[in-house]
C-alpha cells in the first residue's frame, strides 16, 4: 500500500493518486474497494509495459500515414478498434513495435502496430510513414 492518498501500481510500481481508477503509466485498472474494475480514457504513457492477454484499443488520428500529396494533410490509415496483445517486438533490442489479435468487429486477424519513437518512411521515398500508435487499455470484452 502507498502512503494516504496514493496508490501504487502492483504491476510497474507508479505512484498514483488517490482517485485514480487506471495506473497513469500502464494503463492497469485498481480494483475498488466494492471489487469493480473502471477503465480510463487516457492514452497509455509507458506502452512496453502491455502484458501478453491485455486488451487496448487505437485512436484515431494516430499510427502509420500517408501525406495526400494534392493538399499535403496526413490521413491515418491504422484501423482504430479493439486489440489483444500478443508480444513486443524488438528492433536493435529496443521495444518498437506491438503484435496483436484483433477482437472482433473492425478488426480481426493477426496486426503488428509501429510503436517506434521515431517516424520511418515504408520505403525509401515512400509517402506511406510508420508511426507510433496511441492507445487505451480496454476491459477484455470477452471476460464476464
Ligand atoms: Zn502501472
């Protein structure tokens, strides 16, 4: 237990206030005291901290792009919906990407989402750019 007024993640070992519902830096919900679990609306801060099983969703306007070159605007093409994890990936020994299930509706299948610091071209020359998701931790719609 943290001191009066602070929780502390049992997980990644953040200090939290009081209030909090979701772990700010993982995303991990606490369980109140009448046993219920809420979930957040705020991105995730520290996303290597996912578990294999965790269940996130993507928002929109983030994740790779392409620059519409007649008007120069991003358009996100990464499919905002509900998502299971499977591993990290590494590049270099460093986390850089999220493989993962989807969970039904808009997706389904097997993904790989970029979760890079650093923006990169698909291709040399390419106007399609991998870029880090966003996400939030989501209830596991399939658990009662
Ligand atoms: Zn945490």
């Amino acid at each position: 237990m943290g001191k009066r007024g602070q929780k502390i993640c049992k997980f990644c070992d953040q200090i939290n206030g009081a209030r909090a519902y979701t772990c700010k830096k993982c995303g991990e919900p606490f369980v109140m005291k009448n046993g219920r679990i809420r979930y957040g609306k705020k991105p995730i801060q520290d996303w290597t901290t996912l578990k294999e099983g965790d269940c996130f969703r993507v928002l929109s306007r983030s994740g790779d792009y392409f620059i519409r070159q007649a008007t120069g605007d991003k358009v996100h093409f990464a499919t905002t919906g509900k998502y299971r994890v499977k591993e990290i990936t590494y590049k270099d020994g460093q986390p850089h990407g999220l493989a993962c299930w989807g969970l039904g509706g808009r997706t389904s299948g097997y993904y790989w989402l970029y979760m890079g610091e650093q923006e990169e071209p698909y291709e040399i020359g390419s106007v399609c750019v991998r870029s880090k998701h966003r996400l939030v931790r989501i209830k596991d719609p399939f658990e009662k």
